[in-house]
C-alpha cells in the first residue's frame, strides 16, 4: 500500500503517513459533502497535508479517484456478497436465483453493518447506509400486522439517515439553525399526534371502541412533552438530547401505527383481509367483483391466487359483488338489491344480489 509522509508543524519535523486507505475515505467524504463537480483535487490535498499532485499521481483523474473510492468502500460487502452467493447451490429459473440473490444480498449488508459497528466507522459510511436501507424492509414486515404500503418502505431508512446527517451538521452550525430545526420537528410531533386524535374520533381504530380516544389523548400529551423536550435541546444544542427524545417519538409513533392504525387501515387499501374473509366461503365461484379499481382487481386476483370475474347485470343468479359506492348505486338502479340499508364499507362493499325474477 502506497503511503506519503509529509513534514508538519503538529509532528515536529517526523513525517506524518498517509496511506491509501485514509485518502479514499477522506475522498469519499468529499465527493459526499461538495458533491462530484464541487469536488477539488487540490483542495483535498492541502486539507490532508499532501503535496499538490499527490493524489493524481496515485490515483489518475478526479473520475478514477471517484470509482477507486467507491470500490473501495464496499469492497467488503461485495466480497461477502461473492462469498455468499459462491455457498449456495444455483437455481435452475430465473424466480429462484433472483429470490437466492436477495437473500445473499441481505445476509451479506447484516454483515456489513456489523463490521463497520464493531470498528465504530458506520457514522460516515455508505455502506451502513445501504444495509439499513436493504434490512429496513424485512425487519418492519417480520413485526408489523399490516402488509402496508410495502412500495414506500425502500425510501424510509435512506430518508432517515439522510435527515439525522442534515439535523447533526445543522446543530453544529449555530445556535439559531438547531432552534429553528428543534422547532420545527416540534411543531411536526404535535401536528401528527393531533391528526390522529382527530381521526381517532371518527375513525373505528383496531376495534378498539372507547379505548382509542383515550389512546390518542395519551399520544398528544406525550408528543408535547417530546416537542418542549427538542425545543429545550435545541436552545442548548444538544444534539444528542434531541436524539433520544425523537427515538422515543419514533417508537412510540411505531408501537401506535403497528397495533391500532395499520391494522385499522388495512382493509381499506389492502385486498388481503377480504381475501382472508372469503377463503372457506361455499359458493367461491359465485363471487364477483363489480366497478371497481384496477389496483383493487389486481390485489384481489393475487390473493385470491385467481382472477375474480367481473359481475353483469344481465346474470340471472343469485351472487356476492364486491364493488364500490358508484357500482353499488349502479347495482340498486338495476334493482338487483334489496337490502334497506347500504352494506358497511371498508375499502369495498358486499353486495348480496338477488336472483333475477324468472
């Protein structure tokens, strides 16, 4: 490994090393922080001591710098990732080996995380942010009850670690940029405990009847108490303060989505509960769905493991027509129901049509 040593004032005339390891992850913080175009080559090197062109020499271009850094970071994910694949026997389909890739893939970021936990170098590297943002999605479908909204949880740890650098550099700038974060992250606590006290009211949370009231007076009261908590630390700067009272947030935020929300909210967007409901029903080639979105035929075909016809007006037979609010008022202006009252609606209706008269 190619190494430098410079004279500086802070060694007293010894040389001070700098190795390639040291440069590519000083290089990778930089082309994080500037950005590739804000990047300057002579920049770093006067920050790292070195001479001029000391960098070029070893690595080329600002471009081979770039890729060398790179590879250099993960390097150690790669290699266990070669490693891991290399251990299990290959799939003859397609499905099998993408569905063995992933698992290496997720076996190998566990791994990477762990190293750079044990050499304490996860603060500023991109590999511990790609394994959380590989592990985040597994970890939330292994404890949560709801299935929902799988499409968004890839950006939820990547937007998290994102957010909590910007919030660090932000309170180490100056007191009046951390007021002005903690307030604002203040202000974010109450407004969420304050929509879900407001729809808490109205909305029937986990059946959990006149509990969830009081569930969700409970949550405001502690986000304001969390909110005045962040305040507090930002007044004083005190990122790590800040921290803990936000974790304790999230948890909480968690513990509440997990066992009342999602789970409330599932069979409004999710086809899974109404394919769950009708798994053992008697008559399963009598079940149509009628008006109804695509995204809600497409969920309902996957968890039926089947395609769910679409129901006419002009079928004779007695049926059970999953539909919508405008299908269901098409159903009642061809007088095919005969119900006084609209069935309960929780993301589709069930509609019992009567038998044509013969």
């Amino acid at each position: 490994m190619a190494t430098d040593a410079v004279p500086t004032a802070e060694t007293r005339g010894r040389p001070r090393l700098r190795d390639d390891d040291e440069i590519l992850r000083a290089a990778l913080q930089a082309f994080a922080e500037h950005g590739y175009d804000g990047m300057s080559l002579r920049t770093l090197n006067a920050e790292m001591g070195l001479s001029r062109g000391t960098i070029n020499q070893r690595f080329g271009s600002k471009e081979q710098l770039w890729y060398a850094a790179v590879e250099h970071e993960f390097r150690h994910l790669i290699d266990d990732l070669n490693a891991e694949l290399q251990q299990r026997a290959v799939p003859d389909d397609d499905l099998s080996q993408v569905r063995e890739g992933i698992r290496a893939f997720l076996i190998a970021s566990v791994q990477e995380a762990l190293r750079l936990w044990r050499e304490k170098s996860w603060k500023n590297s991109p590999g511990f942010f790609l394994a959380c943002w590989a592990v985040f999605p597994i970890v939330f479908f292994s404890f949560s009850q709801s299935k929902l909204p799988s499409y968004i949880l890839p950006a939820v740890p990547a937007l998290a670690l994102i957010a909590a650098i910007g919030a660090g550099r932000s309170f180490q700038r100056g007191r009046t940029n951390a007021i002005i974060l903690a307030a604002g992250i203040s202000v974010f606590w109450i407004v969420l405990a304050a929509i879900f006290l407001h729809a808490a009211r109205k909305f029937p949370f986990a059946e959990m009847g006149r509990a969830t009231p009081v569930l969700a007076v409970v949550a405001v009261a502690i986000a304001i108490a969390v909110a005045a908590g962040i305040l507090y630390a930002g007044t004083r700067r005190d990122l790590r303060l800040a921290v803990i009272l936000c974790s304790i947030g999230a948890v909480a935020t968690l513990e509440i989505a997990n066992t009342t929300v999602l789970p409330a909210l599932d069979p409004y967007i999710s086809a899974r509960p109404h394919a769950a409901f009708f798994r053992n029903d008697l008559h399963p080639d009598r079940i149509f769905t009628y008006e109804l979105r695509r995204s809600w035929n497409y969920g309902l075909a996957f968890y039926f493991h089947r395609e769910i016809p679409e129901w006419s007006p002009q079928d004779p037979d007695a049926a059970l027509v999953l539909t919508s609010r405008e299908g269901f008022e098409k159903i009642q202006k061809a007088g095919r129901f005969h119900g006084t009252e609209e069935p309960p609606y929780q993301g589709v209706l069930y509609v019992p049509i009567a038998a044509a008269p013969r």
